[in-house]
C-alpha cells in the first residue's frame, strides 16, 4: 500500500472543511485560467484540489481564501470564477 492510500483507495483532503475522506467521495477541481472548474472524470490535466460534495464546504473554502495556495498561483483569491463548481452543487441530488 502507497502512503496516503487507505483500504478503500487514496486518500484526499478536502479544502473546505480540511477533513480526510476517500478521493472517490470528493469531487476533484482543477483550475482553468481564472476559473475553478469540476473534473469528474478525473481526467483533466493539472494540479487538483478536492472539495466534499456539500455547499457548506465549498463556502468554508471560499471564506478560507484555499483557491491561490490549493492551485499554487500567485497571491491574493479575487477573481476566481466558481460557477462551474456551484452549478455542480446545485445539481448533486440531496442525501438524507
């Protein structure tokens, strides 16, 4: 077993809420131009930052300012588009 993989695959963190969780229950962002934007398939090329399928991570992320030092770019967190990863969030069905 590699480091940071746990019996169910690897392991991630989740940028909002900074909680360990298996990477198939986040949802990997990758960062395109100035917008953030959900990869899915896993497949798109670059850094990834992963965020637990939940507004209330997502908001915590954005009050943490995470996007600049998650996707290593210079200072400062004004200007990031992330209406991809809300359309998202709004369009997950809601667990109960």
């Amino acid at each position: 077993m590699v480091a940071g993989d746990g019996p169910d695959g690897p392991v991630r963190t989740c940028v909002g809420c900074r909680s360990r969780a298996v990477q198939s229950d986040l949802v990997r962002l990758v960062a395109v131009g100035t917008a953030i934007m959900p990869d899915t398939r896993g497949r798109r090329p670059g850094r990834g930052a992963y965020l637990h399928d939940d507004r209330r991570c997502l908001e915590l992320a954005e009050r943490r300012r995470v996007w600049s030092r998650a996707y290593r770019r210079g200072a400062g967190d004004a200007g990031w588009d992330l209406s991809p990863v809300e359309a998202l969030l709004d369009a997950a069905p809601r667990g109960g």
